[in-house]
C-alpha cells in the first residue's frame, strides 16, 4: 500500500493534484478511515441516526474519502467533478446503492427503486405527465390550494409550519397529479409515511429485512412497517381503482380523462401490457413511489425556506418588495412565475442549505476509474447535496443565507454539481420542474398574506432520514401583513 500524489485530468485539462492516493493491488482509493466502521462504535461522528456527521468527519479527508463497512468499500466523493462522473459520464457503470434499493420495501419497483431496463421503461411511460406544458396546467390549482390554506391560518396562534407544508403538499399532489379527492385517507397517507420514516433507519441496517418481512417474522419494528405499508397499499389501490371506473365511464379514448399522471399511468398500463407496459404491481409501486417522492420533498424544502426567512428580514423585506411590485396584491398566476425571480433564488438558497434530497449514493457495476480513483467492482459511492452545498470552496460563508448566490452570473461561476437538490443525469429528478414551480407559487401565495415569526424557544434539529426533516418541526407565530 503506498500513498502518491497523482496527474489528473479534470474537465480534459492535465492538472496536478496534491490528493492523496491510497493503492491497493491494481486499485487506487482516497484516504479515510483505517478501521472498519463498526469500530468506531462510541466515537462522536458515528450516530445511526445521524448519518450526516461521518459525512461531515469525513470532509477532512478532501476531495474523498474511503471506508470499509464489513468487506465493502465505501467511497465519499466531494468533488463536482468526481460527481458528475458518477451521475452522467460513467452512468452506466453504476445501479442505486444498496439502502436505496431496500426502499423497495416500501415503494416496490417504482421509478426511485428500478435500474436498468425497467427504470428506462417506467421513465418513459411517466415522462409525458411531467413535459412542461403538462405541469403548468396545474399552477391554478397549486395556487388555489396555497390560497386555501392561507384563509385558514390564525393570526397569533402558534403552529408547526413543517407539518402545514406536508398537509398542503400533500393536497397539491393528490388533486394536480393524481385527480383524486383530498380526503381523510389521503391524509393517511402522511401518518403512514410518518410511521415509515420514523423506523426507516432501523429496517436500513437490518440484515435480510425484505426476507424477514416476507416471512412475517414478528420483529415489533417489522410489525409496524407493515401495518403502514397494507394501509398504504390499500389508499393507492383504491384510487387507482375509482380512477379505472372513471375512465370507464367517460370513455378511454377521452383526452379529458387523460390529463393527469394516473390517467396516463393506467392507460399506460392497459395499453401497453402486451408490449411490455407496467403490471398491475409495477403500477401501484410507480402511483406509491411518485405520490411519496412528490409531496414530502417539496413539504421541506418550504419547511425550512419559511425557517430562513424568519432568520433573515431583510431577505424577507426584499422577497415581499418582489411580491408587491409583481403581484400589487393578487393571487399568482403561471405568467407569473417567470417574472418572481427573486421568489425563486430564495428557495434555491434554501434547498442550498436544507436540500430535502441529502444525499444520494451508487454501486459500482464495474471496475471503474473516477477523478484520480480506481474502485473494483461493487463500490458504493456516495455523494451528499448537504456537504457539497456548505463547501467553502463554491460558497463564501457557507453557514449564511445569502439569496445573490443564484444570480445567473453567481449560478454560472461554480461548477454544476456544486449545487444538485435534483441530482443529474439520466436518472435527474423527474418532478423538477413541478417543484419549482410549486415552490415559488405556494412561496408567493403565502408570504404576500402572511408573516411568520419563528417561535425562539424552541430546538430545530435535523432528521436525516431518506429526506432531510425538522425533527422537532417548525413552530411559527403567523402574523396577518398589511395590504
Ligand atoms: C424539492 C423537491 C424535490 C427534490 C429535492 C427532489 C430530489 C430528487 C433527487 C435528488 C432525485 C435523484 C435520486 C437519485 O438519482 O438517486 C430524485 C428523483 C426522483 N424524483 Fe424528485 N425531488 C423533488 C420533487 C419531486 C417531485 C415533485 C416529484 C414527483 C411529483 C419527484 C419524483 C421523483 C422521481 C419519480 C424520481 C426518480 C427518477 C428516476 O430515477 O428516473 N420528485 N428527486
């Protein structure tokens, strides 16, 4: 084993690196932790439940960082480029990471889940529901949602505007999407998904968990996995089923009952299943994996802009300038978003410094070379939005909330995957567009009408789990703001 600094190519330009390389037989690793992970038991980064401060532990190592959990190698790479390499250069050497595959235990083989052919089969048949045109016929009812919610709001009465932002996204997704009526069982489906994350990390680290669920071993954690996921299943296949009836009713070929994502998907599925389109399982597992993916991500990315803003007036005063000047007091509109261009760089800071996607990780399917790296086959890489995103060398005062960093000319200065809330690639978030577009509406919505104070008291934490949430929540005092 011997450690050299090496020539490497970045962006196809010879460059010297001072990285340290670590060799091992044919392979080249970065430096990193020298014992296995499980030994380090009792040490301050090593938390299972806050995977984020052996991420943090491991920055000191630069631009990688290795470790071996067991007899698997596993890889933290800081560097855009080094990312980009993963995510859209060398894609192909690479599937999801194991713990994103045990999602499958919850979402089945739906798009988050899937790699290969069927991944490129279901982005496919969902892709049309997500085209631009499609996505800005449902800005009226984002909008009227938003609206809805903020008649409701109490000046003066204290609440926890995390658990307000699931409650409205969850409502967004349900009627822009899926055309279904928000109903108590819709909401269910945030308890159930609440119920899901709480004990995520725990079916992560179980060894043979999907073996074990599949057996009905009753393991109390287990037990109550699967009560959440038959009530799960149970709201999806009853929307699916009463939106089956009303294609019949109004006719299949009606493109009136084919403007939403579910339409699509069910007609994707009569349609197509002789010439390999989705089984009546793989659509369930596609409606589950888009209605969870689609709300709780947006539901924090808010959650947390609504805590920035209360931390930063003068950000605020400046977004509210904007609200007046664009809006002069009416509801937004989709015209509008293109012109609230400062709505939008406040909610890019924010998923800057709370992205709701935390991080994201590969296994090798290949031995693969990346940056000034050589991994054998079957390395795990990971990569974390909330490392990359607080790093010194693409943000001056990394810890501050400074809106001016997502100016075009700000945005064109730093490499692209110094900043990735949506990931990149072939496997990029599909519901981006949709996200922005829900952000900046439900954003402008609220904060023409509202202020809200964030309660002093009170400990925001974080709560790393498959997204990044306030563990305690986010409690506010809403404020009515003068016409
Ligand atoms: C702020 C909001 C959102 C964030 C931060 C976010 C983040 C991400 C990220 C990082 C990925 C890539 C994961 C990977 O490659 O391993 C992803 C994929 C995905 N997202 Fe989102 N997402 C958001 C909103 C949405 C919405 C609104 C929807 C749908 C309505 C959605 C549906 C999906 C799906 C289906 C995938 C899998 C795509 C594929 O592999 O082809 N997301 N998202």
């Amino acid at each position: 084993m011997a450690v050299t600094a090496q020539n490497v190519r970045v962006n196809g330009e010879a460059a010297v690196a001072s990285d340290p390389i670590i060799h091992k037989g044919k392979y080249r690793f970065p430096p990193g932790l020298r014992l296995n992970l499980p030994l380090y038991t009792g040490r301050s980064f090593f938390d299972r439940t806050n995977p984020i401060l052996l991420f943090e532990y491991l920055q000191r190592y630069g631009r990688a960082a290795h470790y071996r959990l067991l007899w698997h190698h596993i890889v933290l790479l800081n560097d855009p480029s080094d990312i980009r390499e993963v995510l859209v250069d060398k894609a192909q050497c690479f599937i999801k990471e194991r713990t994103q595959k045990r999602m499958k235990i919850l979402l089945g083989d739906g798009l988050i889940t899937a790699d290969g052919e069927v991944h490129k089969r279901h982005r496919r048949i969902a892709a049309p529901a997500f085209h631009r045109q499609r996505i800005q016929a449902y800005a009226s009812t984002i909008v009227e949602y938003a609206a809805a919610m903020a008649d409701e709001w109490k000046p003066g009465k204290q609440m926890d505007v995390a658990a307000e932002m699931m409650r409205l996204a969850l409502r967004i997704t349900a009627r822009t999407l899926f055309d279904t009526e928000v109903t108590e069982e819709i909401h269910a489906i945030n308890d159930e998904a609440n119920a899901v994350m709480d004990i995520y990390n725990d079916l992560i680290a179980m060894p043979r968990a999907e073996d074990l669920l599949r057996w009905r071993v009753p393991i109390p954690v287990l037990k109550r996995f699967q009560r959440s996921k038959d009530r799960l299943d149970s709201v999806v296949d009853r929307m699916i089923a009463r939106k089956r009836e009303e294609m019949v009713r109004v006719g299949r070929e009606a493109e009136s009952a084919r403007t939403d994502l579910l339409s699509m998907l069910i007609a994707a599925r009569d349609e197509e299943a002789r010439s390999g389109g989705l089984s009546d399982l793989e659509l369930r597992d596609e409606v589950m994996t888009i209605f969870l993916a689609g709300y709780e991500t947006v539901a924090n990315a808010l959650a947390w802009t609504w805590l920035l803003l209360g931390q930063n007036p003068e950000v605020e005063a400046e977004l509210i300038a904007e609200l007046r000047r664009v809006l002069g007091g009416r509801l937004p509109t989709l015209d509008d978003v293109a012109k609230l261009t400062y709505t939008e760089m406040v909610f890019a800071e924010a998923m800057r410094l709370y992205p709701p996607a935390w991080a994201m990780g590969r296994q090798a399917i290949c031995d693969v070379e990346i940056g000034p790296y050589h991994f054998p086959k079957g390395t795990f890489l990971f990569f974390s939005q909330y490392i990359v995103h607080r790093d010194q060398r693409f943000y001056d005062e990394p810890l501050e909330f400074r809106t001016e960093r997502f100016t075009p000319e700000a945005k064109a200065q730093r490499p692209r995957f110094a900043y990735f809330p949506f990931g990149g690639g072939g496997r990029q978030c599909i519901g981006e567009s949709f996200a922005w577009m829900e952000g900046v509406l439900v954003l402008a919505t609220l904060a023409q009408r509202w202020q809200l104070d964030v309660v002093k008291e009170q400990k925001i934490a974080l709560q790393p789990k498959i997204t990044l949430r306030p563990k305690h929540g986010i409690r506010v005092i809403p404020h009515m703001r003068q016409k």
